[in-house]
C-alpha cells in the first residue's frame, strides 16, 4: 500500500520531463512525450498535470497510474475497436504503433456537468440549449444524467493554444475528417463509453464523461490511441451516494482530477496569468486521489516504489535506445 509518507518522499522524484534521443525523434505534449521513429512510437507517461490547457505542476506516480489504467482498458475494450498497442516495457511507458492522429478529440459525456468554460453545464447556465450540434432540455440540474450520452468534439489546438469544442457538421464542412471517418469513431465512441460504463458500475463506480483520441495505423486501419477511461480523460463519480448528493443539491464526491481544477479556480485561476504555488499538501492529496481511482476501477492494488522515475526509465528503456 502507498502511504502518505510514501507520497511526500516521492514529490522531489516525480517524472517532469524527459530527454532520451535514442528514442526517435521528440515530441512533448501536455502530459506524454512522444518518440517516433518509423512505424513505432514510444510513449512516455509523465507525472505532469494540466488543467485549464496549462501544465500545472507534477503528481507522484500520476504517469504510472494512467499508464497502468489505459493498459486495463486497451485490453477491456480491444474487440470493439483495435488500439495502438505493442507493449509496456515500463510502468510508465506505452511502445505503440506509430498513428497518424485524427484531428478531433471525441468527448462523450452522460451527465451534464463541469467547472469550465468548456463545460456542458457552464453553456447551459449561460442559457445555451445547442451545445456542440446536441439539442438540451429545459430544466435540467448540474450533474443530471442525459437520456442519452451525448458526443460534444474537440478540435484539437496547437501546441499551446486551447482546444475548441464544435459540432459535427462544422468538423465535417471545415474538412477535418471524412464522413466516413466520422462514422467508424463516433460509433466507436459511444460503445467504447457504454463498455467503460458496464465495467466501472460493477466497481460502484459512474463514468461521468470523458474522451477518445483516435488515429490512422500503418495498416491503414482506425484505431484508439492516447489513453482509455483515465483520471486525465475522464470524470469519475461513486454511484452509492449519486442519488442522495442529487436529492440535497450536494456536489458529487469525484476521483479525478477536478480536486486540483477546483482548488486552482477557488484560488481565482482558470487558465489565465500566473500558475498559483501548488502546496505539497495539495499534490499528495491529488496523488491519492488518482491511486484511489486506480483501485476502485481496476479491482487491483496498486504498487509502486518510491524512487528516480527517471533513473528507472533509462534502465528499462536501454533495449529500446534510450
């Protein structure tokens, strides 16, 4: 079991960047960085942590816990929709088959919620009732579930720049994807969602929304990349208080990142000028949050070692060129 202890002594050894050009050609995203050489790619899983499109700090054993949850979910997932999947010769690494990404996030949410500008309910209480080419009732309360899930797209932005949430007809007409393209990852979507949701309600636990990423293989084949169903990419709720918290007009209790979104938004940050100081107390307790997730919807105890992440990866990665 991982103790505070544990936690704290892990804060100075977190995972912030890497630098192995032995691996192929670097690329760093917001969370991962990404080394491409021919029809493989390795993708590193860092411990760092991005909320409102800005890297905000590092969380202990955040890069392992992701990675450990995505490899759970491209196996839970893998006959509805082929993945990117070679191995995981590390905790904290994916070697994938080098895609060509699909220009669109594609988020699927089934309740009506968020804290931020690009959230469903934020829109709603503006009194918006089209969002992203989805028609919205009247009446609604923040954190009710739709009728149906819904597919809300994301182009995604420049290194840098915010993403923007559109329809699907404006994705079609600016060219960014196929018809046909549209068709096999929507598809995708909804029952890549529908599956996370069977599997997570055994563990008592809701899928809120989250997204997919997808991408073009050398075979030519669409395929799910990125990751799959974890604290990053989607919002988790316990379902045994759901009901209750609804009935009262309480918040919802989360496991997923939006602790450290409503921490910073409460400190009056949400994307804009300087990034305030995250207190060690803060990112521990957002490292628990994101083992406990890992728990509850794998089934399994997660472990890890307190140590240089980074040290490990060269280790391990000696094979690969690193």
């Amino acid at each position: 079991m991982i103790t505070h202890d544990n936690l704290l002594n892990q804060l100075p050894l977190t995972l912030k960047k890497t630098d192995f050009p032995g691996l192929g050609e670097k690329y760093e995203g917001k969370v991962r960085d990404n080394y491409t050489r021919g029809d493989e790619r390795i993708l590193i899983v860092t411990d760092r942590l991005s909320a409102f499109d800005r890297i905000i700090t590092t969380i202990p054993f955040k890069g392992q816990v992701l990675n450990q949850i995505a490899e759970f979910w491209f196996d839970q997932t893998k006959d509805i929709i082929g993945n990117h999947v070679i191995s995981f010769p590390d905790p904290n690494v994916v070697l994938a088959h080098n895609c060509k990404p699909l220009p669109v996030e594609m988020v699927v949410r089934g309740y009506i919620t968020g804290v931020t500008s690009t959230s469903a309910w934020y829109h709603y209480e503006q009194g918006e009732r089209k969002f992203c080419g989805n028609i919205l009732p009247d009446g609604m309360k923040k954190n009710q579930k739709f009728a149906e899930p819904i597919i809300t797209p994301s182009t995604k932005a420049e290194h840098g720049d915010h993403d923007e949430s559109v329809s699907a007809e404006e994705i079609l007409r600016r060219g960014q994807i196929t018809p046909g393209e549209w068709e096999t990852i929507s598809n995708a979507a909804l029952a890549l969602y529908k599956r996370g949701v069977e599997i997570a309600a055994k563990q008592g636990i809701i899928i809120v929304d989250t997204k997919y990423e997808f991408g073009v293989a050398p075979s030519g084949e669409i395929v799910l990349i990125d990751e799959i169903h974890t604290p990053d990419s989607s919002r988790f709720w316990f379902a045994d208080e759901y009901e209750a918290r609804m009935a009262s007009g309480e918040e919802q209790k989360k496991i997923d990142k939006e602790y450290l979104r409503e921490w910073l938004a409460g400190e009056g940050f949400r994307g804009e000028g300087e990034i305030p100081a995250i207190p060690d107390e803060i990112r521990v307790e957002t490292a628990r949050r994101y083992i406990e997730a890992y728990e509850l919807i794998t089934g399994q105890t997660f472990t890890a070692e307190v140590g240089d992440v980074n040290e490990r990866l060269k280790k391990n990665l000696s094979a690969l060129g690193a």
